[in-house]
C-alpha cells in the first residue's frame, strides 16, 4: 500500500485535487476533518487543551472556534502548544485508520503535512499550489472570514515554495491549466 500525502495552502484547492483521488477509488483522510472530530469527542484532548488554554475554550462540551483560532493563529507558542495535543492524537488516528484500508493507494490531506511531521509517514506527496490572490480570494469566499484572518493563517504555514521544492508532484489550481490531466499523471507514476 502506497501512502500519499495531499498539501498545499490554504485555498490552494486541495478539495477538488481529493474529490479527483476519491472519484479514482482513493481513499482520502482529511486531517482537518479528523481533528475536529478527535477535539470534539476526546476527553484526553479536552482536558488537554482546557490545561493549555482555560476552561472557556469548550462552551458546553463544544470547542469555541471563534475564541480558539484567535488565541493561536498569531501566536506561535500558543499555536506550537495547541499542536502538540492534536497533532499525535490524529497521527494515532491515521495510522489506525490507514490498517483498515485495502486499496493500493491511500491518501491524507493536511493544509500542515511538512508543519506537523506527518510528511515522516507517506510515502509521496502531492502539493496543490495557486496564486497567493486566489488562494486568498477563495479562503474568504469559504470561511466568510477577513483577509486578515486569512493572511493570519497562511502566515501559520511554511511558504510555498518550500512545499513545492519538498513534494513528489505539484498541481497547478490556477483555473487556467486543466487540473484532471494533472491529477491523472501523478496517479499513473505512483501507482503500484
């Protein structure tokens, strides 16, 4: 079984990349995803994180996203704390998840693959890139958030190029360069 790491900023256009891999019979886990449901259902996480940060990040069991994204985006130490009470629990969590799959490709995405160490355990990575101004353009379109709040968060993650320059393939989600032929190359050179 091939693992396949799945990167890119934020806005990039990871989405569309992983709806191409699932429609090829991929199987795809989303850390974002993941870790939101492990944050929400896991008392060792909660504990964790209300140690961290105060009993007022989880109102009524739920995790206030709100109050948490400004408590670590702009903050490193907070963001580098935050992360080490999530990031294990999800690499538990793949690992698991990745024992029960049988197809010859597997596939996690992760906006923080390279950020988190979870590059150390795929076996090929994909970066799906796009102009800074789209990937802005598109995050707010997504979140409702400000620009600032997405210049925040792209701060957050190493820059591009470095992705780029640490990947096995890049997509180019530009809106211009067809994005399926793309996706279909780099299948057909990791394939078993």
């Amino acid at each position: 079984m091939i693992k396949l790491g799945i990167t890119g900023g934020m806005g990039s256009g990871k989405s569309v990349v992983i709806s191409f891999l699932k429609a090829m019979g991929i199987p795809v886990y989303i850390a974002d995803d993941e870790a939101k449901r492990i944050t929400a259902n896991s008392p060792v996480v909660k504990k964790k994180l209300t140690d961290c940060f105060g009993d007022e990040i989880f109102e009524e069991g739920v995790l206030n996203k709100t109050l948490f994204a400004s408590l670590i985006f702009g903050n490193e130490d907070k963001l580098k704390k935050a992360n080490a009470v999530i990031h294990p629990e999800v690499l538990k969590d793949f690992l698991s998840w990745s024992e029960k799959q049988d197809a010859p490709i597997i596939a996690m995405e992760s906006a923080i693959l390279f950020e988190s160490g979870f590059d150390s355990f795929v076996d090929k990575v994909i970066c799906v890139t796009a102009p800074e101004e789209l990937c802005i353009e598109r995050a707010i379109k997504r979140s409702g958030g400000s620009r600032e709040d997405a210049l925040k968060r792209i701060a957050n993650q190493i820059p591009e190029q470095l992705k780029i320059v640490k990947s096995d393939f890049v997509i180019n989600n530009d809106g211009i360069e067809a994005i399926t032929p793309q996706i279909e190359k780099a299948v057909r050179k990791i394939r078993p």
